[in-house]
C-alpha cells in the first residue's frame, strides 16, 4: 500500500515520478540538520557543530543574525552567538531554507521558467511568516519554511513531465489555473505532487500537514496550513497580472480562514512587503528591488482601498435591504421607528413643522377574498408607486403594514400636508387597478394626518404618529376615500 502522497497522484504520472533520475536530492546539510529537527531535546551546540561544516551556510546563518530582521543592536561574530540568538528552530529554519534553495536551484530542465518559481517561492515564504508573527503563531520560523516548499511540486513536475514547462508558462503567473490546468491534465496538482516528495525527503510531519491544502481558500483546520494558505494567496498579489482581483481573492482568504478584517490583511501586506527585500537577500533570490515591490505594494493598497469601499457599498446595501418592504420596495416598519424620532428632534431644534399622513385602502379584505392574494399584492405594489407620485421626492414614504402606509413630510406645514394628503387621496380613487385578466378594479383610500409645529401641543414623535393614526380613523368613520385631521 502506498503512502498517503502516492495515493493521490495517478499511477501514470507516479511511475514518471518515481523513475526520474533528475528529481532534486536532498543536501547532506539538510539530512543532517532534518535528523537534528526530530530530537525535541537537540542542544545549541549540536547544531552550532553540524551547520560548521558547510562554510557557506555559516556566512548567511551570521548575516541573518546581524540583519534588521533579527532585531540586534551589537554584531553577532560568532556562530554560537548567533545559533544562541536565532534559537534551535530559527537556527534549523534559516539553514534549511538557505541549504534547500542553494540545492534546488541545480535542477535541469532549462526551459523552465525558475526566476519565476522561485519569486514566487520567496514571496509566499515571506507573507507566510508574516501571518505566523500577526496571529502569535508558536514557531513561526516554520511557517516560513513551509512558505518556502509549499510550491516544490512544480520543481518536481518540471523535472519529471517533459511538457510541464510549456503547461506552466501557458498559465501566465495564475496560480489558481495553474493548478486547475494541473488537475485537468495531469489528474493531480503540484501539491500533492509536492506533499509525496517531501515525504520520501523525510521533512516533519508537521511541515508536510500545510502542503496539501496550501491552494485552498476555507475548509483547513490545521493554523500552519491556514498561514500557508494565506502566504500563498498573498504572493498571487506581486505575480498574477490582475492585481486586483488577486488582492481580493487573498483578503478574502484571509478572512475565511482566520477572520481577518481587510485592515488586518493590509497589515500583513505592509509587514510582508518591509521584510521582503532582506529575506530575498538573504535567499539569494532575485525579484527586483524594493521600488518594485513598493510600486506593486501600491497597487495592492489600492486594491484594499476598492475592497473596502465594495464591502462598505455591500455593507449599506444588506443594512437598505433591512429596512425596505420585499413586495413594494418602500421603507419598512423598522425604519419608521428610528426615522421618525430623528425627523422629529431635528425639526423640533430647527423650528420646522413635521406632518405625518396616514393612509388605509379601503376593504382591502374584500379585494383579497374576492379576487386572491396575488391580486392583492399588486393592488399594495400600485398604491405604493402612486404615493410616490403624488409626494415629493425628500418625503419619505413607509409600508407600516398590511394594506396601510405613513409619510413623513419634514418643513412641511399644515396648509401643505392637508394638499398632500388630498393629492394622494384623489390619485388612488381616479386610478383603476389590474389584476391580470384585464379586469379593473376600483380602489379607494381613506387618509388621515397631524402637524407637529409650535402651535401644537404634540410633546413627541410617538404621540404625532398617533394623532394621525386617530385622523385615519376619523377619515374612515366619516365614509372612506376622504382626509382628516383630529383638531
């Protein structure tokens, strides 16, 4: 039985894989640093002696150590001092990332683009620890690490599948094709790919955990895979050509999988991109220099710019949508109950008069036994549209519930709200009203309505919706299809 990589690639292009001489080995640094990593109880010293003996790794394991991103204020001189200072899992990291990308690099294809795999290496790695250090991940060193290989897959798929190089160039830094063009042609993706040859390397079970699922946008429970993911998506942001769209996808990311805001996301940006020029240094990767990651790092705040004027439209739109009536689009019951508050406070400071209308079909009832339900809702769907015809277009007009609807008329005195109030009358009355079948149907309305001004005694807005809810009821015990006013 196989292992748990070999399962989820098809035996054709497993047979590829296993049998291509070419695939990268590991550094004997790596084994030994990796045979190091599994003794929980490994001392400073055993890996100040093991990383000794590759020069190379020495040097870079000093300058990380003597960098901003080590955060010293003396020069480090000496190994020990450093390895005391970048601590057992930093140290391990730093000699890891360094060991694998100076090994990896010697792959064979020369068709393949490697500039851009490797940018793109650096990136994730870097966005990934960004991640690590703004949730308080535990050892966010390996968070760059698994940044780091979580796209090693493609290396191996390059070296293993002759037409891989053309595949991966057709998808034009589109990572999200990428592996959608990989899973359509080659029945798996790099990942996956990636996760098997780690595992034949022997790296740790809990760096290889973030592998599989490092192009998923939700779903992961795993925070080192959650990280990976994110750093992933991130790095789409300085690649895929679509700044913008790739900026949204990874936000979005964000927020999916460890409920961050989208100005929690422009954090990690910001952090990614200050870091990013030193670590590629100090990985000897070439990305362009750091006007050129600014200048991308700017359309990304852009990006987030337009994110966060979206999610605010998006925001008012839910927040407009609570507050209308589903059948005739007109505010609802729950806006009237804070509008009408604030209309009356605000017109009670100025010395403005407020009028509010009242108005009730008259035996609605009767429609909607006679001719149906449906025919009753167009019925509420045409007295609406002529109540917005017959107010103006400030005045705000409210569904308050079944067949009956208010207005509020603000600076609208009382000569003004009767004229108002009579126009709306009289527009339903001369109006007939479908039902479908070319049958029309009289409709009349009665309407009631009140003046808060400072020849009123109306103390406040609660006690002027009642006086006109009392002039509807005068209206409707007076005949129906007439206005009043309670004096």
């Amino acid at each position: 039985m196989g292992t748990l990589g070999e399962m989820k690639i098809p035996s054709n292009l497993l047979q590829k894989l296993q049998s291509c001489r070419t695939l990268p080995s590991v550094p004997g640094v790596v084994l030994d640093v990796l045979e190091l990593s599994q003794d929980p109880d490994v001392s400073i010293v055993e890996i100040a002696k093991t990383v000794s003996r590759d020069p190379a790794l020495v040097a870079k394991i000093l300058k990380v150590a003597n960098s901003p991103w080590a955060g010293v204020r003396r020069q480090v001189t000496s190994l020990g001092q450093a390895v005391n200072l970048l601590g057992t899992n930093g140290t391990m990291s730093i000699a890891l990332s360094f060991s694998l990308v100076r090994g990896l690099q010697k792959t064979t294809d020369p068709t393949f683009d490697h500039q851009t795999y490797w940018r793109r290496s650096a990136i994730s790695a870097t966005a990934t620890l960004a991640v690590g250090i703004y949730i308080k991940a535990a050892k966010p060193e390996e968070l760059f690490l698994s940044g780091l290989l979580h796209d090693i897959g493609i290396l191996v798929l390059s070296e293993a599948v002759p037409t891989y190089s053309r595949l991966f160039a057709s998808c034009r830094g589109n990572h999200d094709l990428l592996v959608e063009t990989e899973k359509k042609e080659l029945g798996t993706d790099h990942a996956q790919v990636g996760s098997w040859f780690l595992e034949r390397w022997g790296l740790p079970s809990r760096l290889l955990s973030a592998i599989p699922t490092s192009h998923e946008k939700e779903g992961i429970a795993d925070p080192l895979a959650k990280a990976v993911a994110i750093g992933s998506r991130t790095a789409e942001i300085w690649m895929n050509p679509e700044t913008v769209a790739a900026t949204a996808a990874a936000a979005e990311a964000a927020h999916n999988l460890l409920g961050l805001s989208v100005g929690q996301f422009n954090d990690i940006l910001e952090k990614t991109a200050a870091v990013l020029p030193e670590t590629t240094r100090n990985l000897e990767i070439s990305i362009g220099d750091e006007s050129f990651i600014n200048e991308l790092l700017d359309q990304a705040r852009e990006a987030i710019l337009e994110l966060n004027i979206r999610t605010l439209q998006v925001a008012q739109q839910f927040a407009d949508q609570a507050q209308r009536d589903a059948l005739t689009s007109l505010y609802n019951r729950t806006y009237l109950d804070q509008a009408l508050g604030v209309q009356f406070d605000l017109s009670r400071k100025l010395a403005q008069p407020l009028t509010v209308i009242f108005i009730d079909i008259d035996h609605f009832k009767k429609i909607n036994d006679t001719f149906g339900h449906p025919t009753g809702d167009a019925v509420l769907v045409s007295v609406a549209r002529l109540i917005e015809s017959a107010t103006r277009t400030d005045d705000t007009i409210v569904r308050y519930g079944g067949d009956e609807f208010v207005v509020l008329l603000s600076n609208t005195a009382e000569d003004v709200g009767a004229k108002i109030a009579e126009r709306i009358r009289s527009r339903v009355a001369e109006q007939p009203h479908g039902t479908g079948d070319d049958t029309r149907i009289p409709i009349t309305a009665s309407v009631g309505w009140a003046t808060m001004s400072k020849e009123s005694n109306i103390p406040d807005a609660a006690e002027l919706l009642a006086v006109a809810d009392r002039s509807l009821y005068l209206a409707k015990t007076s005949g129906r299809n007439q206005t009043a006013r309670v004096v």
